[in-house]
C-alpha cells in the first residue's frame, strides 16, 4: 500500500498534467486534424465524446478566431464577422445565420468544456466563414482558403439505389440483384405499397403568378387546374394519398412547399409549371429532375445524416431521420432520373414535348425533398397556341392521364425492385 | 515510497513538457492570425469593379458571348471584341457588360433594363456579378427562360476567363434564391456548356 501523503501528491502532479493537456490526451483516444491554410498548417486536436469525434468548442474558436458566448437560457452562439451560428445544447439542430442546419451530433458538455461534432465545421461554419473551409474526415484535414490537398482515397459516399430499369423484365431480377435462391422464400405477407402519398405542388400561387401568356393566361392558374385534375385521377383509381401542396390563393416558397412532402412522409413529389421562352415560337413540355455539380455532390458527400427519437402527438415517440435539408434530394436523383425518363415516355405520342425533353439542373423546390421528385414544364405559355391548348379540358387531361401512367410504371418498377430484393435475401 | 516520488517527479516533468508544448502551440497560434488576416481580406473585399478604369485604351481581345439560339432551348456562341483588361475584375466586368449590351437582330436572356451594378472575384475563383433588380422583376419566368438567363451569365464568364469557376448572380447586392422562381442561386454555379451549342465551347 502506498502512503496517503505521497499518493496525494502523485495524483496532484497528474491533475496538473491532465489540466494543462485537457482531453488532448496522450493514451491515443483523440485525433489530430491538420488545418492547411496558404499561411501555413497548425493543427486542432479532436477527441471521442459518446462515440462522436468531436472538437472542444474554445479550441476550434481559438483556431479560427470565432467568438462564443453563452447565454443565461444555455444557448451558445458562435459569431465570425457579423454571422452566427447558435447552437443548443443537447439538441442536434444549429440555427445558420438564420437557416436551420441538422448536425451530426448534438453539442455535449463534458470535463467543464463544450464540444462540437468536427462535422460541424463543414455544415455550420463554413456557409458562416466568408471563404473556403472544408473538413475531409477521413484524411483529418481542415483546408482553409485557396489552398489544394490531395484527396485521400476516401470511402465513396453511399451509393444511391441503384438506378432502376425503366422496363424491368418481370421474370428476371433486376441486374444488380443477387440471384433467387433455389426455394421459394417464405411469404412476407402483404407487401407494403411502395406509393402511398404523393404531393403534387402547383407551381406559383398568389402573388406569385408565374409566366403570363401573351392572351393573359396565368401559370399558376393553370398548374392549379391540372393539380386538382391529378389528385382526382391518382386517388379515384389508385386509392393513393394526393396533398396539393397549395389550395388556392397561398404564395409558398420553395422550402414550404418541400416541407410538406417531407413532413408527411411522401413518396413522390411533382412539381407542375408552364414556362416562357425568349423565343415566341418555342413549344412542348420538359422534364426537370435535380443535377449536381461537381461542387454540389461533394458538399452532399461529407454531409450525413443522423437518426433521432423524437417525441409525437398522443404520447410516445418514433425515430425520425435527419437530413441535412439543403442535401436531401441528393439521395434520390438517380430515382427522380428514372421517374422522368417514365414521363417523357408516357408524354411521347400524348404531349408534345420541346427539343431537349429531359434535363437535370438546379432547381430551388426540387433541393429539399427527400423523396423521388421531379418538375414538370407542361409546355410554353409564351406561344400562343400553347397558351391557348394548355387552357383546354383536353390537353390538361393529356398531361394528368401521361403523368397518371408515369406513376403507375414508376411504382411498379419500385414494386419490382423491393420484390427482388427480398429475394435476394433481405438486404438492405 | 521511492517509487512514489519518481511517480510525481515523472508527473512534473511530464506537466513541464507539455506546458512548453502548449506554450508552443499558442505562441504558433498568435503569430498565425497576422499572415491568415491577410487571405479573407482579400477574399472578402476584393477589388470592386470599376466604370472605365482597369482597362487598356485601344488594346482588345475577342470573347464569346451568349445569346438565344433559334430553337429557344439553347444558347448561341457570339463573337466579340472587348477592351483588354489587365487583371480578371476588370474584364469579367467589361464581358458582362458586353454581354448585356448585346442587341436586336440578337436574342438575349438578359431580361430588359438589367445592369451590372458591381462584380467581385474571390481567391478561389468565385465570381459574384451584381445585377439590378430587373434582371427579376422583367423576367418573362419559366425554367427554361430563367435558365437560360443564368447560364449566359456563368457560361460567359466561365467559358472566356479561366481564372474564373463558379458565378454566383446576386441582385441589387442581395443573395437571392432564384430569379424567377426556379433555378437555385444560393451558391456559386459552375460552368455548363450543355446549354450552349456553338464552338468556343468546350466540357471542362
Ligand atoms: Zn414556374
């Protein structure tokens, strides 16, 4: 046994020790990210809170010059030149100069100090920080400004679904699909409905009336007619939930009009306009799904997304996923892909459609939807004769009867592809 | 007993390593913030864009610029001639302003009344082109017009300026989400050339 005095004194001498390196701890627990700027590297110790790499707050500030106060309700805000980020503690949901940005993991106390997920750096400080910072996990790197790394060979992001076929052959699984097994699995029962609501957002609305034709047709008044004739058609024949994401008169934005289809947990999301060309002669419908650059896919890339229990109305609580909301599109293009090419077929023959048909681009009210979803550019309300067809009983029918058979082979594609799937074993 | 005092002084010295390390590492620090001040500052406030000076008298270079193609769909390469500018503020500005000067029999996707009001370039190649409200409010709206008006302005900086990867429009010195409702301009868009049809496009 050894003597009181002396081991007082040893475990003194430690405390020092422990104080002066805090959690920077030498036993190999925490991590070290190396920050490269043009002026130079310096480096910024993180360490394994609850499982999370995180770094302590008063180092990451130190390290980029952030100021942090707390206040008395126990929020922190962090300001860099006049832009902040709060956070709340114990809550995975940080407030961006005024946009609210789902993080990794929520701030946490521990040893009198707070931490924060190193990926805060790319979801909140970054948009805040005025010039390039991006924080590469895998190569513990934080690059600052105009300088260049190589790209360690990272994991690559998690594949989206495959592509599905867009004529699957009903006896065969699809492709990427293991082989059947030689005996039939046992039943699942009913299978699930893959489509069980949709949200149809006529484009515009109130104050916001879109294109106008040159005879005074208005876009948001004909994306609401083909709207309502929609939901109409989908849930008289298909018994699936339509929610419009408008009645009437609103003015929505983007954000809210995503937020509905994401809130009520839809499947699909379509998104109805009639466009304008500088040209007058310009006619025919086009399909828009969401396209990346090369900027846009690599933000997404270091993006993840997390689950939480959260409590719901009548008591108890189920586990909500959170995705970065300004990503959550990302996961589902190679989907809205598919679910486009099936319209432009189901248009061909029916609607006519402009010269290009399809394209991917980035467009504000496809972003935030985390389901499949696509635009749909009906036709060309500065022509004449299109503004003309497209107020017709007819065309508008066209549209909603190609959309309706668009649905319908979309569905059965997911239908064919969770088939196969279970099949194939359960994975996933 | 002996060991336990070997214990401490290990402690201490261990205690006396680390605090020069610490020392180290905030001395580093506090050195660090002189040279670093210096990048956003010139990130953030780059050179404005001025009216006529920055460029050589009588001296120009030939550029392309976009205008709408026949089909409505695309965008056509123009050929013309610009004042050359000695650095890239000053001739991403006179290419903007080519660009919005272009005239009928020309087609544009610059919406009526459009001015530059101010143009910056950050370190990392972002150019941020100011436009006067009515590149919006005169917009005709739909996506495949409000892309087009998008992509003249990128691609025409983009496609003539190397220096320059990514356009980020803002109007009347604000961020905006869209111009008409459709196309996301919260950051900075890359170069497309799909858009445009003729030569003097090339995929990067
Ligand atoms: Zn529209």
């Amino acid at each position: 046994m050894l003597p009181v005095t002396s081991r007082r004194r040893g475990v003194l001498a430690l405390t020092v020790v422990l104080l002066l390196l805090t959690w920077r701890s030498v036993a190999g627990q925490g991590t070290i990210f190396t920050i490269i700027s043009p002026a130079g590297r310096r480096s910024l110790a993180a360490t394994a809170v609850h499982g999370h790499e995180m770094f302590a707050l008063n180092d990451l500030a130190a390290a980029f010059q952030l100021n942090v106060q707390a206040d008395t309700l126990g929020a922190i805000t962090i300001s860099y030149k006049g832009k902040t980020i709060i956070l709340t503690p114990d809550q995975n949901l940080a407030s961006v100069n005024g946009r609210i940005v789902s993080l990794a993991t929520a701030p946490t106390r521990s040893n009198q100090q707070w931490f924060v997920p190193v990926e805060l750096v790319n979801q909140a400080l970054a948009p805040i920080y005025g010039e390039r910072l991006e924080l590469r996990a895998d190569s513990h790197l934080i690059l600052e400004g105009n300088v260049t790394a190589p790209r360690a060979p990272e994991p690559a992001p998690t594949p989206a679904a495959p592509a599905a076929p867009v004529q699957p052959a009903p006896a065969r699984p699809a492709p990427s699909q293991p082989a059947a097994p030689a005996t039939p699995p046992p039943s699942l029962g009913t299978p699930q409905p893959t489509i069980s609501t949709i949200v149809i957002d006529p484009g515009h609305g109130g104050s916001d009336k879109g294109v106008q034709g040159p005879h005074g047709t208005l876009e948001k008044d004909i994306t609401m007619a083909v709207a309502r004739r929609l939901k109409c058609a989908i849930e008289g024949r298909l018994g699936i939930r339509v929610l419009l994401s408008r009645d009437g008169a609103e003015t929505l934005s983007a954000d809210a009009r995503a937020a509905l289809a994401n809130n009520t947990k839809a499947d699909l999301f379509i998104s109805l306009h009639a466009t304008a060309s500088f040209r007058t002669d310009t006619s025919g419908a086009e399909i828009f799904s969401l396209g990346l650059d090369r900027d846009a896919a690599q933000a997404s890339a270091t993006a993840s997304s997390s689950a939480q229990q959260l409590p719901v109305t009548g008591g108890g609580s189920r586990q909500v996923e959170i995705v970065p909301w300004q990503f959550a599109q990302t996961r589902f293009v190679d989907q809205s892909k598919t679910l486009a090419d099936l319209i432009e077929q189901q248009f061909k023959g029916h609607v006519p459609l402009d010269g290009r048909a399809i394209t991917q681009a980035p467009l504000r009210v496809l972003v935030g939807a985390n389901m499949p979803a696509v635009l749909v550019e009906m036709g060309y309300l500065s022509n004449a004769d299109q503004e003309n067809e497209l107020g017709t009983g007819n065309f508008q029918n066209a549209i909603v009867q190609a959309l309706y058979g668009a649905i319908v082979q979309f569905r059965d594609t997911l239908n064919t592809r969770a088939k196969a799937t279970a099949q194939g074993g359960g994975a996933r | 007993m002996k060991r336990n005092s070997l214990f401490a002084t290990v402690a201490v010295i261990i205690a006396a390593l680390a605090l020069a390390w610490f020392l180290f590492v905030v001395l580093l620090r506090q050195s660090t913030p002189a040279t670093r001040g210096a990048s956003p500052a010139s990130s953030e406030s780059p050179a404005a864009a001025s009216d006529d000076t920055g460029t050589t008298p009588g001296r120009t270079i030939k550029i392309h610029l976009l205008s709408v193609a026949a089909d409505g769909l695309h965008l056509d390469s123009v050929e013309r001639d610009v004042p050359y500018a000695g650095n890239t503020v000053d001739q991403a500005t006179a290419i903007i302003k080519a660009e919005l000067a272009l005239q009928a029999p020309l087609v544009t996707a610059i919406p009526k009344g459009t001015q530059l009001k101010a143009l910056y370039v950050t370190d990392k190649g972002d150019a941020y082109v100011d436009l006067s409200p009515e590149v919006s409010q005169n917009h005709p709206g739909g996506t495949t017009a409000e892309l087009l008006t998008v992509y003249s302005i990128v691609d025409a900086l983009t496609m003539n300026l190397p220096a320059i990867t990514g356009v980020q429009i803002l109007v009347d010195g604000q961020e905006v989400d869209t111009l008409a409702g459709h196309v996301d301009l919260r950051r900075p868009l890359q170069k497309d050339v799909d858009y445009v049809r003729t030569a003097g496009a090339s995929k990067p």
